[in-house]
C-alpha cells in the first residue's frame, strides 16, 4: 500500500508540474503580462496576442484538477473517480465549520493590518485593491473557478496519500512545499520587476505563507472530508487577501513576512489544541 501511494504520488507530481509549468514558462517566453480582473470581465485585452497568452497562462492553474483525476483514474479506476467527485460535492458539513471558513481569512490578514500600522504603514496603504469592493462577489467565483479547483488535487488527493503514509503535521510540511514550489513561476512572474531584495522576500514570505496555510486546510479537510470546503477556504483566502493587504509587499517587502508570521501563530494554536497526529483530535 505505502508503495502504491508513492508511485501514484509521484505520476501525480510530475504531471501537475509538467503541465502547469509547461504552460507558465511558455506564456512567460511569449511576454505574458498580468492585467486587472476588471479588464478581465470586460474581455479589454490589447491584441489576439495577449488573449492567447492569457488563455495559456491561466489554464496552467488547473494541472493539479487534471492530474488528481488521471492518476485516479490510473490507480483506482472508476471507483476512484466516483469518490473523488463525491468529496468535491460534499457541501453537508457542520455549520460552524462554514462560518470558520468566513471568518479565519478575515481574521488573520486584520491582524497583519494591524501589525503593519504599528510598524508605521499608513492605513491608506491596506485596502487599496485595484478593485473596487462592488466586484468581491464576481472576484470570489473566479477564484473558486480558477484557484479554488487546484483543491481536488492538493487536498483531495495529495492530503490523502499522504497520511497514508505520514502524520497529519508530516503530511503537511511535505504538501505545503510542493504547493509552494509549484507556483514558484507564477509568483515570479508577479514579483520579477520589483527587484531581487523584493522578489526574495516574496519568495520566502509566499512560502512561508502557503506551508502554514497547508495545515490550516488539513485542519478543516481532516475534520470534514470535503473537497468542497477546501475549494471555498482556497477561493476566500485569496479573495479576503487581495481586498484587505492588496499590493501591499510590492511597495513594503517586509510586509510578505507578517502574514507568514500570523499564519504560523494560527499554526502553532491548531497544533497545541488538536495535536498534530491527525488535527482532529482534542487533546
């Protein structure tokens, strides 16, 4: 069994990377420059040119949807498929963990809000989105439809294979490593005119960021099976990011440390509270 779960881990791994990589570097080779969401509503692309380009660089987000049914598929057949489908559309969980989901995000980045005040960042500087707080809703679907459906393949099948093997904390450091590493082209793309100086602290911040936010939604996946509340959590976490920190690293680089260190004290509560075994059980 442990054998099998590693084999499928691998084909998993390299066929995520190798499609959405694939893909980035080649939207990046092809000047692929990143736009607004607004003009992405409004189809308000330049030339044929950069719809391709924009068309291939954002289908490159659904390599781990794509590889967490091939290798399903290839592993467990139909009655594989049909399980992982069940998980996606498991939406009767308890209450409580639907208003979690809301409020953690909200949370969490008031708090590097409020820590990026004391360290003498202006207010005016958070909540500066270029867009406007009328277009949240549309903004939480487009991510649900984009980086929320990465969940089938991180949550609900590399999650999976992984405690197999390991413990729930185990589990997560090797997850969130991959999960970091693998938008390691995108995150570049973003950041690569701000400087090195910037780009590292980018770097090391994002990681930090999404390795702590991977035992965050092994807390909510262990604890409610569904693939469905993973989607919303990843969807809602980017969607409350982007409206409350905004651009906020690009112009004050120690500000992509301070949401890893928030993260981290949420972290290190889950783990003291549930143990890190399976973070599900009360200790």
């Amino acid at each position: 069994m442990e054998k099998k779960n590693k084999r499928s881990l691998t084909m998993y791994i390299i066929i995520t990377f190798s499609f959405s990589w694939i893909l980035w570097i080649t939207a990046l080779t092809m000047r692929y420059e990143d736009i607004s969401f607004l003009k992405y509503l409004r189809w308000d692309f330049e030339s044929p040119g950069q719809i391709l380009t924009h068309i291939i660089f954002r289908i490159a987000v659904y390599g781990p949807l794509i590889a967490a049914f091939i290798t399903t598929y290839i592993y467990s057949k139909q009655k594989g498929i049909k399980e992982l489908i069940k998980r996606i559309f498991k939406v009767r969980v308890s209450f409580k963990w639907y208003l979690y989901l809301f409020l953690l995000p909200l949370v969490s980045n008031l708090i590097v809000v409020i820590i990026g005040l004391i360290f003498g960042i202006g207010l005016q500087s958070f909540f500066n989105s270029d867009i406007s707080f009328n277009y949240i809703l549309f903004f939480l679907i487009y991510e649900i439809l984009t980086s929320g459906l990465e969940e089938p393949g991180w949550r609900g099948f590399v999650l999976e294979k992984l405690q197999n093997i390991y413990s729930a904390e185990k589990a997560s450091w090797l997850l969130g490593i991959i999960w970091a590493v693998w938008h390691y082209p995108y995150v570049i793309s973003l950041y690569s005119d701000t400087g090195m100086i910037s780009l590292l602290f980018s770097l090391i911040g994002f990681s930090m960021v999404i390795i702590g936010q991977t035992f965050i939604m092994t807390w909510f996946y262990n604890n409610t099976k569904s693939i469905f509340i993973s989607i919303l959590l990843h969807a809602w976490l980017n969607t409350s990011t982007t409206f409350i920190l905004g651009s906020i690293t690009i112009y004050y680089p120690i500000m992509g440390i301070i949401p890893a260190l928030v993260t981290w004290g949420i972290v290190f509560i889950l783990l003291k509270i549930y143990g890190g075994q399976t973070l599900t059980r009360r200790i």
